[in-house]
C-alpha cells in the first residue's frame, strides 16, 4: 500500500508523492508509538488522515536522517530513558505543535473555512522531533532559563528540519537545479510555510510568526534586551523562535561553505550537510552553558573541527557565524586561566571528579557559588584531549519581577572547563560571572512575563480545545494551551521553581 507525502511543507511547492511508508523502527533502535493511524491509503492534503501519515513519515524521516549524519540516538529523555516516544497526530484545535517531553504533539484548527494541520507539514514535525533530540542529547538545557538556551532549542529543532528536507535526493536534485551554487532563497531553506500562512490568517499579517522562517537569511546578532521586544517577521525579536534563526543561519552557511568548497552536486550538498550536523551535535555535547550559548557552540565547533578534519571547515564556520555578528575563536578555549591544585586520581579514564575537595573549594570560590552549592562534572573530548565541565547550579531570585513568582526562582548553571596543566589541575578558559548570570535568568523570566507564557492558574492541559485568542501586539500567537513554563512547589524547604513544561512552536504575546 501507498501514502500521499511531501517531503517538505506543505505549502513550499514541493511536489506531493506516493510512497511506501517508512517501516517501524525496531529495537535497539529509538521509535515512535502512534495510536489510531487510518487505513492506509492516499489521502487528499487536506484531511486529517493525511496529517496523521505525515506526521508518522515526517518523524521517522527526522530520527532517520539525523542518525545518518551524526550516530544512534541512544535513548529519548526520560528515567528511566526511554526508547518508544508517543507522537499524538491530532490532540486537540490550536495554531501550534509542541514537544513536552511526554510527546510530539500536533493539532488542527478550523481558519477561513479551512482546517489547518500542523503534523501536515514535514518542516514541522522535523523542528517538533528536533525538540526531542536534543532534549535526549542535552537534558540539562530544559531548564537552563537563559533566552539564548531557549532560542538554540528553537533553532537547533530548525536545524533539524532543514537536514530532513536535505536528507530527500529530489528536494537536493530540485533546488541545485534552480540554483546551483544555493545563492538564494528556496524551499529547503524556507521552513514552516504552512504554520506562518495558518498564523497571518487568524492573527493577521503583522505577527512575527506570520512570516515563514529561513536558514538564509541576514539577521545580525545583538544582546538580546538590544533587540525589540516585538515586530514583524522581517525583524529579528526577542524572543526564541526568532532568535533561534541564527542558528539556522550559522548552520546553513556551514553547509553551503562546505558544499561550494568540495563536491558541488547533489551527493555533495548531502556530505556538507553530514559534516555540519556531526559538528553541530557534538559541539553541542561538549558547549559549556552560557549566556551567549550561540557563541559557546561556535567555538567548540571549531575546536571539534580542528581535532577531526584538521580544521578544513573552520573558515566555513567562521565565515557563518561571523555573518550573523557571532565572533567565534577556539584559541583560548581549553587556554589555563587559574591553578586548581593536584588533579584527583582517575581524570583521565572518568573526568567524572576531577578534583579533589581542596580544588572543588577553590574552584567554587572562582566562580563565587553560593555556599553550600555541588558541582558536577561531566567529561568531554577533543581529540585525544579530554577535559571536564564543571556545573554549579545558581538559583535566582525572581520574585520581585511579578506578584505571582512572589518567593520563586528559575535556574541556571554557572560551567566552566577544567582540565591538566602541568600535572596540576586547572580552570581553563574564560568564565561568566554570577551577576550576568543572575541578570540573564531575570532578563529572560521578564520576556516570559510580556508573553504571557507562564501557567500559574492551571496545568496547559485544561485549555488545549478552547480557540485561540487574538493578540493585541504584533509580537506573537497566544494560543490557550501551549505555555512553556509553571511555577512548581519547592521540596520541603526549598523555594518554589520555574520550570519547563514545554518547547511549543506557537509565539506568545500578552493578550
């Protein structure tokens, strides 16, 4: 039997196909449960049973493509982890999709005489399966409450998007034909047409979602409370899913570098886009977390690179980054800054604690963590290299920001890179502070506020079937049931916490 499929949005011209669909993947393997698909049959684009095969397809095709460029997933977030993650096709009406860690969820939303499907479109379900990946790779990054945290979530699911469309032979074959040397715009780039078009039509051309994003595009980076608060498409905002398009930028232009740099045909652009996603990923598995988290990617990208090709695509990657204003360097990043005494027996096999009490005293005091703070470490390679990043976790306080988070905190870590310096150990690289850590938490709990993103009154569950609600800016979509975080009861003597409930591809705007 046969399925309609586009491997693409719906909405960006790629021609639709009748496929085989992919067949389930089977342990060991990471996999998908998806209950009630329909019989399975061509399907018109239009109807629900074609989204509940797309969204099936689009998510295999995701995990399928990402594995090929950069290795098993081994397991999805969860404890214990878990190899089936449920993908729910339609869960209720909302202009939105998201990923909450107990699913992908997509929705439908009757808009001018249409339903809209968000698991119809491939871009989508890629960005949404994207979510989960990097969840699975970097469980620590849900809740780290920084913009730029958040903003790589969104672009990094984007990523994943864009690799799944380069992933298809035609889509590659299509757009070199067009355009051999990928100098503008098209419709692998161009991603979640369909979601924009659904978004202008409810809330009207203005919204900043209302626009397709794209990979290709010329958005330079400022600190984040630089950028405005709210605008049109066209603009880059403050907020996650329009910052996170200079991720897509950077790892667009990688690609294209690489491609115009070696083999320029369709396997060609394939192999630029392994590389630069096995970069990308495993940059992200060693990347400290930072307030400019972008830049903390960047760089250890170029470190990765320099270790396994022998630094062959770094002046792609600076090229990338230094268009989007994102200034990358890896001379000083594993450079020693600070003495941290003897190195603890075992480092180099573990790097799981690799120093002893007195190092961990005098690194707590480098870094100025509260009293009475633990701090992990995790053991990274580059090369024969390795090393470890030291985690302190800072709680901040952000009562002061709005009556109802009277009490609370949001959490950030505070890493660094530890390693061997002439036999001792040491602190390498350079170091944020405790004071731009706490303003960048505070910074980011107030765009939360403006976009009305935070659940205090009820779970996100108990609205998902009501319609949307029109914003009053120009900033975003405020649907009812998508809110990204809560406010959750502290254990016994501990303060109440802001935490994440959800990466959602809808915008927010206070209503």
């Amino acid at each position: 039997m046969t399925i309609a499929y586009i491997p693409n949005d719906p909405v960006s011209g790629t021609p639709s196909r009748q496929i085989t669909p992919s067949p389930d993947r089977a342990a060991p393997k990471v996999g998908f449960a998806v209950a009630g698909l329909p019989v399975e049959q061509v399907y018109g684009p239009d109807s629900k049973e074609y989204a509940a095969w797309t969204a099936r397809e689009a998510a295999l095709s995701a995990i399928n493509a990402y594995e090929a460029c950069a290795g098993a997933l081994k397991a999805w977030q969860g404890t214990p982890p878990r190899m089936t993650l449920p993908l729910n096709t339609d869960a209720g009406q909302d202009v939105n999709a998201y990923y909450d860690r107990a699913s992908l969820s997509f929705f439908e939303s009757p808009i001018a005489g249409k339903t809209f499907y968000s698991g119809a479109s491939q871009d989508t379900v890629a960005h949404e399966t994207g979510h989960a990946i990097l969840d699975a790779l970097r469980p620590d990054l849900w809740d780290a409450a920084m913009i730029e945290v958040s903003a790589f979530h969104e672009g990094f699911g984007d990523c994943i998007a864009l690799m799944t469309a380069l992933s298809d032979q035609q889509n590659r074959l299509a757009i070199l034909k067009n355009d051999p040397k990928l100098a503008n715009a098209n419709p692998v780039e161009t991603l979640v047409e369909a979601l924009a078009a659904a978004v202008a039509a409810a809330f009207g051309p203005t919204i900043n979602a209302a626009l397709p994003r794209h990979c290709r595009n010329d958005f330079r980076w400022l600190l984040p409370t630089q950028l405005p608060a709210d605008g049109p498409g066209t603009v880059l905002i403050n907020e996650m899913h329009s910052l996170g398009q200079l991720l897509g930028g950077t790892f667009y232009r990688t690609i294209v570098g690489i491609f115009l740099r070696t083999k320029q045909d369709e396997a060609g652009l394939w192999q630029a886009t392994k590389v630069a996603m096995w970069l990308l990923v495993n940059a992200v598995l060693r990347a400290p977390v930072k307030p400019r988290y972008f830049q903390s990617v960047g760089v250890n990208m170029l470190a990765l690179d320099a270790a396994a090709y022998k630094g062959a695509n770094s002046p792609d990657i600076r090229a990338a980054y230094n268009h989007h204003g994102i200034d990358v360097g890896s001379s000083t990043l594993l450079t020693p800054q600070q003495p941290l005494g003897p190195v603890a027996a075992g480092f180099a096999a573990s790097g799981d604690t690799p120093l002893g009490s007195g190092g961990d005293r005098d690194l707590a005091t480098l870094l100025g963590a509260p009293a009475g703070s633990t701090t992990n470490y995790r053991r990274v390679e580059f090369g024969a290299r390795a090393v470890a990043v030291a985690s302190i976790d800072r709680a901040v306080d952000i009562g002061s920001l709005d009556p109802r988070l009277a009490g609370a905190v949001a959490v950030a870590p505070q890493e660094a890179f530890v390693g061997e310096s002439g036999g001792s150990a040491a602190l390498l690289g350079a170091v944020d502070s405790g004071a731009s850590i706490s303003a960048e938490v505070r910074s980011f709990v107030e765009t939360l506020l403006r976009r009305d993103d935070i659940a205090f009154d009820a779970p996100p569950a108990a609205a998902k079937k009501r319609a949307p609600r029109k914003p009053k800016g120009t900033g975003a979509v405020a649907t009812p049931g998508t809110k990204t975080h809560a406010v959750t009861a502290g254990v016994t003597g501990s303060a109440p916490q802001l935490r994440r409930i959800a990466f959602a591809c809808g915008c927010r705007h206070r209503p």
